[in-house]
C-alpha cells in the first residue's frame, strides 16, 4: 500500500493497481458494500476491504485528500490498530493545501437502534465521541469513555488500540477469511481466562478501538463532522447506518468552511476542547 498526495477537494480515493486500468473507488457511503466485522467500499464490481483504521488514522491526523494505492483488495491490517499508519504519515508529514477545510455541523439529532443498541448524534461545537459497550464475557463486563476529539487525543489515547476477537469467535472469522482469527500479531485476542496475547495497552483499549472504529467509519463523510456521537453497543453497522443517516439528511446539516489559517495549524489540535470551532453560519 502506498499513499500518495491528491488534489484539494478530491477526498480519500482507494486505487487498486493490481487490476487492469487501475480502477478507483471514492470513500464515500455511496459505495459502501459490506459492514460484517469491518467497512469495505466497492464500485463497479471492485472492492477495497478493512478500510477502517486507515481512515480513522486519515480522520485523526487531519488529512483530507490523499490517493491509496493497494495491490491487493485488503488494507494491511498492521498490529490491528492505526498506530503504524499515524506514524509513516507523522513521517511523510502534510502539506497545507489553498482550499477552505469545509466540516459537516450537525443541526438536529440523529438515531439509529435496534433493540440491543443504539448509536446517536446530537448537535453540539466539537466533535466528542461517548461509547458503553456491555461485552459477552465475565471478565469484561461495560466499558465506557468519552473523548473530546482532537488530533493529540487521538494519537495518544485512540490510535494504539486494537482490534480484538474472542477465541469462541475465532474458527468463525477463520470460515469468513478475516485476517483477525489468522494470528496473534494482529488483535487482541480473549479467552475465558482473560487475554491469551500479552498486555493491553489501555485497560478498556477494547472499547477504545471502538472509537478508532467509528472515527474510521464517519470519516466515509468526506469531511469532519462536528457534533456529539453516542454509542451503545454499536459496530460498523451501525457506525455505517449513522454514516447514511447524516448523508440522507444532508439539509439538516450545515456545510462549514474553515479558513486557511485554521488547517495551517494542523500540528495543533484541529478540534480541541475548550476552544469550540468556529463555523460561520
Ligand atoms: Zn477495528
């Protein structure tokens, strides 16, 4: 996989060039495909799988047109998280383009549910994200965190955390061709006892890959979206149901530009607590 810079205004493009022509798919809900464990887009028959942490690292960072070219139909999954993808663009470093980052404000709230879990998103100045899951195993009972989104808070409290499977899970991800039931390298993986791989790296990192995951899935937006999103027990079909829910109700939604000199400061906080975002209205 490479990344490589694109246009302003061009958004997150996926190319696959291992096919012939090349073909490109836009991270857009438009093309969303299949939301089972992981988000996949496709247009035209092609698909690119696992895009989730590569956008949540996208999101996080503050980066907003950039060209993926895969050689394959999956994104790597790395160590499960999006720490190595936060790190090689830390390293390539962004260039500030001459276009106005515009954000997605959400005017009026929105709910997605079903009978065992919810997701919402209610208007509010800066993106915060509130998530509770309540897990299937005695050792993990709820976990739930609120964060006020920004790049500092992600690189260093939302990034690291992995993907997680249970081994009861496993033989199941196996039969679907899921990278997660393949190796220990990738997730998190949990048995009765507790965590069979090493450490974790936040006490609830489950649920805080929850939010990497989110953060991933709305960014399919196109743009940054600046409200507050409650979840309960969702995942990437719900996250992804939201995702469509905004999109259809774009004219409840107010379309804001920010000003140069706001995305100049990329390596400070784009969203930061305490200091709302303004949005002309
Ligand atoms: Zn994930």
């Amino acid at each position: 996989m490479s990344l490589r810079p694109a246009p302003a205004n061009s958004g997150v493009v996926f190319r696959r060039i291992d096919l012939r022509d090349a073909p490109t798919i836009e991270a857009q809900p438009a093309n969303i495909t299949d939301v089972h464990h992981a988000t996949s887009i496709g247009k035209n028959g092609v698909k690119v799988r696992t895009i989730e942490h590569l956008m949540a690292a996208f999101a996080g960072m503050g980066l907003d047109n950039v060209l993926v070219e895969l050689d394959g139909e999956e994104v790597p999954v790395m160590d499960g998280s999006a720490a190595l993808f936060v790190e090689l663009i830390m390293r390539a470093g962004l260039r500030r383009q001459m276009a106005p980052r515009t954000y997605l404000k959400v005017k009026e709230r929105l709910v997605v549910e079903d009978e065992r879990r919810s997701i919402q998103i209610v208007p509010s100045e800066r993106l915060q994200v509130i998530y509770t899951m309540r897990f299937d195993h005695p050792l993990l009972g709820e976990q739930s965190v609120a964060f006020d989104l920004s790049r500092e808070t992600f690189v260093r409290e939302i990034a690291s955390c992995r993907t997680y499977g249970f081994v009861k899970d496993v033989e199941e991800l196996r039969r679907r061709n899921l990278a997660l039931g393949g190796s220990f390298d990738n997730a998190v993986v949990i048995g009765e006892a507790g965590v069979l791989n090493g450490d974790l790296r936040f006490r609830d990192e489950l649920v805080r890959h929850k939010v990497l995951d989110l953060l991933g899935d709305l960014y399919l937006l196109g743009r940054p979206v600046v409200g507050t999103v409650i979840a309960h027990n969702a995942g990437h079909l719900l996250h992804t149901r939201l995702v469509q829910e905004i999109q259809r109700h774009l004219d409840l939604q107010q379309v804001a530009s920010a000003r140069n000199s706001v995305i100049e400061r990329w390596a400070r906080p784009l969203l930061q607590p305490g200091r709302p975002l303004k949005v002309p209205s």
